[in-house]
C-alpha cells in the first residue's frame, strides 16, 4: 500500500514537471549586452572578440550622454509646417545630441536541450533604425520602422545547450527626424519559447460587443499554429477569481472566435480602470500545449454625431495631451516608473487622454494608462510618400506601410485605453485627390484588422483637406490648431464632429517671466526664454483659451490633445534657429516634470476634483520696485480678491468679456513692491473659500529635497525623482536661484541622472552636477538589485548641505 502511495506521489511530480516544460517561457534579454559605436567587419559573425566593447543593459540609448552639440544634425531646411517660406539654418532641431551613426549590440544567450524541438520567436518592442539581426552568424532579418515592434521566427537558427550568438546593427541616418528620435534597443528584447502547437504571435483580440449592467459578451479571436487543437479560455476578475470559461473544439482556418458571458461586469473606464485577465490554454489529446494570458478591459466606445465621445454611455471630453516617446535626461530608453511618474503628474492636473506623437507607443506606456484610467490615440507615422525630412519614413512608405501598421495593431489592439487610431500627423498628402486615395487605403487597413476603432489624421492644411476629400475620408476629422476653421470643417466634413488632434504650441519656460505683458506670436528675448505668462505661441497656434472656449460652446467638438504634456528633446521653436537651444518649450511641464504655470491654467479647467488656486508670477522683482508688475490667478474658483503686502488689489470674476477673462483672474496694474502677494478665493455664494500667499524672498541659505517615493524596487531599474529647491534662511523658495550643485549617493542604488529644465543649458544629464533653473531641478535615483538604503547627499557652495535616504525593497 505505502509502495502504491510513493508511486503515485512520484508520478504526479512528473506529470506537474511535464505540465510545466510544456508551457511558454517568456525571457527578457535586458543584461549584460556588448555595445560598439561605428560598423566594424564582421561584427556579426561567432567568432568575432567583442571583449573590449561597452556592456549595456537594454532598453539602452546610446546618444543621450551626448555631449551637445551645434554641429549635430545641423538641418537647412524651411519648415512648412510653421509656415516657412524660405530655408534656414536649424540648429538644435533633433535635440543636438549624437544620434546619427552606426552601432551594434551583441548578446550571448543559451537554449536549453530540453527545449530542443521548441519554436523560438525573437522580439523587439522597438530598435532605433533599421535594425538587421543575425544569430550564429547568420541572417535571420530586418525592420526599417525604428517605433514599431516586430519578431523573428529563429527556431532554425538556434543552437541547443551552447552559447548562441545574437547580434544586431543600427543605422540612424541624419536629416531622418524633426525631433530626438534617441538611438539603440530602446526598448524591450524577449525571446519567447513555446510549443510548435501554440497560439500565434499577437494572435488574440478580445473585444467587448455587447455591454449590459447585467451581462457582457467578450469575444475571443484566438490564431493557433494547427486546426486540430482545442481552446480553453477563462476569464479572472481583478482578484484572480475565475468568472467565466469557454472551452472549444473547432476553429477556422486556425482560429477559434469564443463568445463568452461575463455576468454583472464591472466597466473599464477612466474613473475605475478595471481590468479582466483572459487566460487561454491549447490543447492537443488532452495535452497542454500553450498557455497565455491576457489583460483587457470591458467597455464600450461610441462617436456619436453632432454629440460627441461616449464612453460606456456617458459623455466624456478628450483632456488630452501629446506625449514624444523620449524621458527626458534618461532620453528614449523606456523605464516604467519615469512613464508613471508623467502619468501621475497628469492625472493630478486632470487628463484623461494621451496622444502618442508622432510614434507607435510603448508597450509600458499602454500598460500604465490601462491601469490608471487614461484614454489613448495611437499615432502611426509622422510621413507617408511625401517628405518632411529628407530620410524619413518617406523612404519605406510604399513597401512598408501596411505591415507595419499590421504590427501596431496587432501588438496593442487588447489595450482598453486605446479608442482610436491616428494614421499620421500633418502629412504633406494632404494636398490633392492622391492624398484622399491614400488616406483611405491607410484607413482600409485600420478597419480591417481592428473593426472596432476609429481612425484620425491631424490635418494642419484643412483647407486642402476641404478641397481634397482628404478629410472626408477620414473616421474622424482631426484638426491640428486651426480654431478659425473649426466651424467652417464642422459643416463641411460629413462626420458631424470635429477632434482637436493637436492644439495650443503655447510656449513658455519655467519661473521666467518677461515685461511688459503681452500676447504675442514666436516672440523671441536675448536669454532665449519664453515667459511664463502664458501668452506667448508659435506662428500657427494659439493660446489654451481658444480650445477651451470651442470644447465649452460645442457638443460636436470631441476635445482636445495638446501640444505637449511635457517638454522634449529637440523643436525648440521658437529658437530653433538660436544655438544653443536644443529642447522644446511647449510643455505645460518642463522637461524635468516640474509643472510650468499653465499646468495650473489646466489643472483648474480639467481637475473636477481638487480646488485649484495659482500665482503668478513669483515675486523677487529686484529693480522693478514702482513698476507695473501684471498678477495672474488660475483657480477653479470663480472670483478671487488680491492683496499686496495686506492692501487690497480688488476682486476680479471670470466673465465672457474675453476668452482670458473666462478662464483667468488678471490684475493688471499691480505694482511691484517687496513683501507678500496673497490671493483669496470665493465660493459661489462669495464667502472665502482657500487662500494662497508669496513671499518675496532673501539669499539662497539651504537646500530642500523632496523625492516622490521614498520606497522604491530594488530591481535595478526603478527611479526615485527628488526634486531639490533652494530656500532662504525663513524656508521661502528662492524663485531665481541658479546656484551650481553637486550629487553623491551612497548605498544600495545610484546616480541615474539630473535635469533642471533649462532649454539652453548644455550641461550633460549623467553627469553628477548641474546649475538649478528658476530655483530647481530633478535628481533621479535609481535602485540596485540589492535592498536597502539609498542616500542621496546635494551641496552647493554657500548653501547647507541637504540629504535623503531612500529606501529600496
């Protein structure tokens, strides 16, 4: 009886070990890669001795480390887009970082025997360019798109129980990008290893049909590699919990289509991101084959003429804003808690929307607004056949078009964040009925591998698309800027609603502030700065106030997307013929991810549910004693009363005099005296509601830091961002502090990076020290893979020292 017991034990262990091997491995190749500047011979090849080349970990990006310089990518070109009529020298355009060139990396990685008659698949989420990837020597393919995800079927090329040998050459050409497109394996490389019969890759779309407060109906497309298998999927709730299962026996022509009923769903949407796991197991002779899971969202989409945007029924307005893929001093390689940190930061200022421009996103990226309850436009391309730049994606249009939207799709179609697709971004084929042909075929292809999304285009030339049929064409007209023409494309195009695909280019640099007051269109000052007054903007935009107006006024106006939540590397209009400019200034926060002013213009128009109550602008004004000295108030308030040093600058109400008027509190004729500046806010039956108050403040005595999370992973990979400020011996920010300051962290983490959010300052982010820029900058501190303590210690001469301990788990 004990011999029948142990026999039985010794077999369930082995039926447990066989259930196991049979399933995928997914494995990421994230360490210890070589790296090598430039095209050596033969770098491919086995044999070749890489021992003296620098060791990467990827996502890696070779060109932020720079240096700047002026020379990079210098472009003479005339920008139709701004409304250039002639050529002229750009400087600092693609950010002025060393990005052009060729590199390769080289990875050794090792197949167990056992996984011997296994298919192996090699991806990448992204490779900036046109990526060739060999393995043992051998070719196995290549991508020219440098945003786009694709794999390789290497089964053939594998070796089993030996080092196998992967390498891959990049090329970034110049005059190829209008912004810094980064340079390397950016972002994720995995292999995956599965059984010969097993679900395809990207092979599983779910979609949501039918919603009811009852039931939903989730429909399950599964592509397998044999007709002969049978499918099992079960549906888990957001505690592991299974709700729901569907088991089926026949497929067509390699595809099993399962409808099955979720009983009282909980809904996916912007307030409570809720999110289902589908887990989808292959079966042969009742053997596990494959097993996958998935995570989507139940929720239901509806552009509704002369309406507008409905998510599960409810009317819902586009908050959006465009994102570029690069993180600022950590350039483009993906890192999840940088993408997070943007997204909180977002959040609080009270979008609902992401644009991903002018690129197909990251995979994190739509993982975390799956889970945080963003919206998400999933861009294409930023050309099609007619140039913007000399070697851009013009150059593989025609042979590459539709295989690389194929990937986009088919990579991210299960994301519940996106709801539309952009099929480019002020392409120059907008002019003339080919435009319109290839507008529609794009579309074609959107629609027929994802029937359940709309898509857009952002037209800047909305008169052609008029004339054109270009956007009539389109699923949703979008129209970047051009608030003047809004009405006139609402009754035009036949859709019913117009979408703000792009919006606002309002510039302005963080805490700098310039006189006298005015608006005024690419206004340029000798620091090459832009103020912080928010009423400055490019050639062909305007200020935020127009899109709120056309969004408030008109039900038929979808939202807006504006340009940009964050400044980026590169397009530093409206000096991007100014050395030695080399970021952008439209962000509503800089490129550290410190908030500029007008993220408080948004934040009281799209933050429901926090009050809102901002001044500006600091109040250090040293020689501007006696001057006119304008004081803006963003609230979510109503009314407000200013007062300088305790007298009373009257009350100002938001009113329709003007658009300013309807969103801002504007004292104009203040005049400047040293002291306190205090703003108090009224409710709506005029009672005082919440106060604010500034101070104008001594000499830099000491340094403040403050990290947005104390605790972070010790995975190698996670960033704590630690703001650091200066105070004056009565703890009052000093607003204009430039001072230069030194970073030392000690412990179980390092020193990743700092930036101060300065456009023109050419000091290098990996580099330990940096000036602050209006009395701050962004330290960032990234964990090791041993838990424990981290300290970051900053110092500055003739300021006390300041430390703080992070703590890794």
């Amino acid at each position: 009886m004990r011999l029948k017991k142990h026999f039985l034990f010794i077999f369930s262990i082995l039926y447990i070990s066989t259930f196991v091997a049979q399933e995928r491995k997914v494995i990421l190749l994230e360490e210890n890669w070589k790296f090598k500047k430039g095209n050596p011979d033969n770098a491919h090849q086995i044999d070749y001795k890489d021992n003296n080349w620098q060791t990467v970990s990827v996502p890696h990006d070779w060109a932020i480390y720079g240096p700047f310089d002026k020379e990079i990518d210098k472009q003479v070109v005339k920008i139709t887009q701004n409304g250039e009529k002639k050529a002229t020298e750009k400087t600092g355009r693609t950010g002025a970082l060393p990005y052009i060139g060729e590199a390769w990396y080289r990875k050794t990685f090792t197949i167990d025997k056992k996984d011997a008659n296994k298919k192996i698949i090699l991806l990448f989420e992204g490779a900036m360019s046109q990526p060739k990837v060999f393995i043992n020597g051998k070719k196995v393919g290549e991508w020219n798109y440098g945003y786009n995800y694709f794999n390789f079927d290497i089964t053939e090329f594998i070796k089993t129980d030996t080092k196998n040998k992967l390498a891959v050459h990049l090329n970034n050409m110049g005059l190829s990008s209008r912004w810094y497109p980064g340079a390397g394996l950016y972002r994720k490389v995995q292999l995956i290893i599965k059984n010969k019969n097993s679900i395809l890759q990207w092979g599983t779309f779910i979609t949501t049909p039918k919603i009811s407060e009852n039931s939903a109906k989730v429909n399950m497309k599964t592509k397998v590699s044999n007709p002969n298998l049978i499918l099992e999927t079960k549906i888990k709730n957001a505690n592991g919990l299974v709700v729901a299962s569907l088991k089926s026996n026949t497929s067509f022509q390699n595809e099993f289509d399962q409808n099955i009923l979720v009983k009282s769903p909980v809904l996916w949407s912007i307030e409570n991101p809720y999110l289902y796991t589908a887990e989808t197991t292959v079966f042969l002779d009742d053997k596990i084959q494959d097993k996958k899971t998935t995570k989507f969202g139940i929720r239901s989409i509806a552009y509704k003429p002369q309406k507008g945007f409905f998510l599960n029924g409810k009317h819902t307005k586009f908050k959006g804003v465009c994102l570029h893929h690069d993180l600022g001093p950590i350039g483009t390689a993906v890192n999840k808690a940088a993408l997070r940190r943007q997204l909180q930061i977002l959040k609080d200022m009270g979008t609902n929307a992401i644009r991903s421009a002018h690129n197909m996103p990251s995979i994190e990226q739509l993982e975390l607004c799956d889970e945080m309850g963003f919206l998400f436009l999933a861009e294409s391309f930023d050309e099609w056949a007619k140039p913007k730049v000399k070697n851009g994606y013009n150059r593989f249009f025609e042979k590459d078009v539709e295989k690389d939207i194929i990937n986009l799709v088919h990579a991210t179609r299960n994301h519940p964040s996106i709801v539309m697709w952009s099929a480019g971004n002020e392409v120059p084929d907008q002019w003339g009925s080919l435009g319109a042909k290839r507008a529609k075929m794009i579309q074609d292809i959107f629609h027929r591998e994802d029937p359940t999304r709309p898509v857009t285009v952002g037209m800047d030339q909305v008169k052609a698309t008029m004339a054109s049929g270009f956007g009539a064409v389109m699923d949703i007209p979008g129209l970047n800027y051009r608030t003047h023409l809004y009405k006139e494309a609402y009754e035009k195009f036949p859709q019913g609603f117009i979408l703000g695909s792009e919006t606002a280019s309002t510039v302005s640099s963080r805490g700098i502030y310039k006189f006298p007051v005015e608006k005024a269109s690419m206004k340029q000052y000798d620091d090459l700065q832009s103020s912080s007054y928010d009423l400055e903007y490019c050639s062909w935009s305007n200020l935020p106030e127009d899109d709120f107006v056309l969004q408030d006024d008109n039900d038929w106006v979808l939202g807006e997307f504006v340009w940009t939540g964050f400044d980026y590397l590169g397009e530093p209009t409206p000096y991007d013929s100014y050395w030695p400019s080399r970021s952008s200034y439209f962000g509503i926060n800089d490129l550290a991810g410190l908030p500029k002013d007008r993220f408080y213009l948004y934040r009281s128009k799209w933050n429901k549910k926090d009050t809102t109550l901002h001044i500006l602008p600091h109040w250090n004004w040293k020689g501007r004693e006696g001057k006119k000295t304008p004081v803006f108030v963003y609230t979510s308030f109503d009314s407000a009363e200013l007062f300088v040093n305790g007298k009373s600058m009257g009350i100002q109400k938001k009113n329709n005099t003007s658009p300013l008027e309807r969103y801002r509190l504007m004292w104009m004729d203040v005049v400047y005296n040293p002291g306190s500046l205090k703003v108090v806010a009224f409710d709506k039956e005029g009672k005082p509601a919440q106060e604010k108050e500034i101070f104008t403040a001594g000499k830099p005595y000491k340094l403040v830091l403050d990290a947005n999370r104390k605790t972070i992973k010790a995975n190698g990979k996670d960033i704590s961002f630690v703001t650091v400020s200066v105070v004056d011996k009565k703890g009052i920010p000093c607003p204009t502090a430039t001072n230069q300051l030194n970073f030392k962290v000690t412990g179980n983490g390092s020193f990743k990076a700092v930036c101060n959010g300065d456009a023109t300052s050419l000091e290098l982010f990996h580099l330990p020290k940096m000036k602050l820029f209006s009395g701050k900058l962004v330290v960032l501190v990234q964990a090791d893979k041993k838990p424990g303590e981290i300290k970051l210690k900053v110092t500055g001469k003739s300021l006390k020292t300041a430390t703080i301990k992070i703590t890794s788990k």
